[in-house]
C-alpha cells in the first residue's frame, strides 16, 4: 500500500528517506532510459582517452614507459600518490629560495617521461601526464605556463594562442 | 665559454650546443648506465639556494650604447621566449630608451629593465606576495601565486613590468611564463642559478656597454668599474636603491 501523499516540505511518516521506486512508474521509466544514456555518452568519452588493455573490464590509463635506462626519484605507487606534493613543494624552493639541486623537478620529470612520437607529455591523449589526469578527471593547470617539452627541445619564440587581429 | 662579464664577443649558440653535446656524449661513454646523460650535460654547478652574501646588479654605460641598435633586446627576447612583434599588449622585460637634454641637445641611449631596487615598491604593494625580492637582490614574480592584479605595474616607477594577456605556447623550458601573471627582467636568474656568470643581455652587448655582477664583491668587474667612474641610478630620489646603474646619463 502506498504511503499517503503529505504537503510539499511535510515531514512524510516513517521519516523523510523514501523508498526509490515509489514514484510514479512512467516517470521512472523515462529516469531510468535518460541513466542508461548518460552511461553509454560516459562509457563512450572514457574509452577515448583510457583503453581496456586485453582481456579486462575496466579501463585503465595508458602509461606511456619512460626513456630507457632512467630511474625515477621515488618509485611507481610513491610517485601516483604524492607527485604533486613533491612538485609544490620543490618549487617553491627553487622560485623563491634559487635552489636548483632538489630532485623533484617538473623539468626532469618532462625530461624522462616526453613521449617518444609527440615529444611532450600532454600533446596526445595517451602522453605521460594527461592520459591519467583525464582518467581522473584532475585538471593539470602546470602546462598553462610551463612547457611540456624537454628541455633543450627546438622551440620558437612564445606566441600568443590567439593572435590579435590588426595589431601592430 | 664567456667567463667574464664585459667579453666583447656575441653569444656562440652553436658551439654552445657542441660543447654540451660533447660532455653529454662523454659522460655516456665513462659513466656506468643508469646515470641520465641529462643530469651530466647540466652538472655545472647548479645553485644550492640564492646567496645573501650577493647582490646581483648591473652597469650600462651609455657612453657606449650604440643608438639605434637593440642587440640586448633580441637577445633577451630569444632567451626567455619573448615575442619579438611588439604590440600594445606584447610582453617587454627590456626597452631601449633614447634620450635627449633639451637645453643642450645631447642624445643619449640606455636599455632599461627592471631595475631590481633593494626597496621594491612592487613588492611592498603585491597583495599576495607573489612579487618578492630574492635574497641576492633578485627582484622576481612568484607566478604560481600571482593573481594579475597589476599593482606592481602601476607601483613601479620604471614601467619595467609586462602582463600577459593571451595564452601562450611554445615557452622555453627554464621560463615559464602564462596568461594572468605579471612578468618582467629576471636578471636571466635560470642562467645564474646553473652557474652561469652573465646575462644574456650583457652577453649580446657587442659594444661592452652592459656589465653584470656582485656589486657586494669588491673584487668583481662591476665593482671595481663602480669605483673609478661616476654613475647614476635612475630616480635616485625615490630611494629604491636600484641594482642597475648607469654611466653617463
């Protein structure tokens, strides 16, 4: 038997956590439709950016392996949880201290972990940093002023992303 | 390499680039694997923190500063990757100034950068502290914590400070720079850190009209110029004690 409905805003008896599937069964239907698209959308836009390796279910980020013969500061499962730590806190180091010895460098990083067909490590969806970073849905904001590419790379002049039309 | 700071000859990009190829070359020969050619082509001497004991500083001489040419420009914009089309929003770390006497008609040509005073007044105004004064007299910008406000462009008397207004790609490894932040004369402070002893305006100058150095070290090239001839800072009466002086202005 169906609760009696109450006002809007009153306190439904046997407290206000209802049930789910009460509500009206057409409404639900078209809920439930609208969910299974979200995932398809999802699944799709995930499977993009992080393939299925063979023979699993879930995908994971493709890790693109680091120049040969160079070992990391820390090691793999040290590295995915505090990197960013490490990051942060050297840089403050080096920008406000000038000191320039500490291991932990975004430069040395790029340095080893550029990837080998588009020499940068946030160019293509599978490149070192943005293949987890997508994956995990974190916005890497270091790129927006450092470069992304070893250092020592050609590079040419900065230039703006968008040209200014007219200017002189 | 130039290891003095008032060498009269350009900067030699390419055998610059042959000598770390070669160091980097050997190091892979004679170094166990494992060891990154790249930690061996930079073993310089990097720096282990900004000395107290130094105050980095500058002396152009405009006696010598050809009118017309702007060697350190280019070679400052090359450095840092710098746009080089100037534009009314382009950032510009360095500017070349000519000036006349209008009692007496006497022209007179001067780079003009950030003047790394000892009293920044960008630094007493950042509301952040983004803007800060390193320990050797570095007068820098945090950008990881510049929100672009731009008070410090409007505190510096010397309109030496740029923003960004675009976004930006293509920056040179060791200079970071992005849209939203304040920028402006690093004292080529990436260079000094790895060892290096000049700027690379100083190094461009084909006529030795730029010395830099420690001003705090009597034995130093710019120090001892200091010492023989008059030199003047600019806005002396602000009393910003300015790091870069000027000769026969």
């Amino acid at each position: 038997m169906a609760p009696a409905r109450v006002a809007f805003g009153a306190t439904p008896p046997g407290g206000r956590h209802q049930r789910p599937g009460r509500a009206g069964s057409a409404a639900s239907a078209r809920l439930g439709l609208m969910w299974r698209l979200l995932f398809v959308l999802l699944l799709g836009v995930v499977g993009r950016s992080a393939l299925a390796a063979e023979g699993q279910r879930t995908p994971v980020p493709v890790i693109e392996k680091a120049t040969a013969g160079t070992t990391c500061v820390a090691d793999p499962a040290t590295m995915r949880r505090t990197h960013m730590d490490l990051l942060k806190h050297q840089r403050n180091d080096t920008v406000r201290g000038g000191v320039r010895t500490g291991v932990a460098s975004l430069k040395a990083c790029i340095n080893c972990h550029a990837s080998q067909q588009t020499h940068s490590v946030t160019q293509g969806e599978t490149n070192f940093c943005v293949s987890c970073h997508s994956y995990a849905a974190v916005q890497i904001d270091c790129f927006e002023c450092h470069s992304s590419k070893p250092s020592g790379a050609a590079h040419t002049a900065a230039v703006p992303a968008v040209q200014t039309v007219g200017a002189k | 390499m130039s290891g003095t700071p008032d060498t009269k000859t350009p900067a030699t990009p390419a055998r610059r680039g042959f000598l770390g190829v070669a160091a980097a070359g050997l190091g892979g020969v004679f170094i166990a694997p494992g060891i990154q050619l790249m930690e061996v082509a930079q073993a310089a001497t990097p720096s282990a923190g900004a000395n107290p004991q130094v105050r980095w500083g500058m002396l152009v001489d405009t006696s010598k500063c050809a009118e017309g040419c702007s060697d350190c420009v280019s070679a400052c914009n090359k450095e840092n990757g710098l746009n080089p089309q100037v534009s009314a929003t382009s950032a510009q770390w360095i500017r070349k100034i000519e000036i006349k006497q209008i009692s007496t008609g006497r022209t007179a040509s001067a780079p003009v950068m950030c003047q790394h005073c000892a009293e920044p007044p960008c630094v007493d105004v950042c509301p952040t502290g983004a803007s800060f004064k390193r320990a050797d007299g570095i007068v820098l910008v945090d950008r990881h914590a510049c929100i672009g406000c731009r008070y410090c462009m409007m505190a510096c008397p010397y309109k030496a400070r740029s923003f960004v207004h675009e976004e930006l790609q293509e920056q040179v490894a060791d200079v970071p720079r992005g849209k939203g932040c304040v920028e402006s004369c690093t004292l080529c402070v990436h260079r000094i850190d790895q060892g290096d002893k000049t700027t690379a305006c100083a190094q461009a100058c084909t006529q030795g009209a730029i010395l830099f150095g420690d001003l705090n070290d009597a034995s130093s090239d710019i120090a001892k110029r200091l010492r023989e001839v008059q030199t003047t800072q600019l806005r002396a009466d602000l009393k910003l004690d300015p790091g870069v002086r000027y000769h026969g202005l």
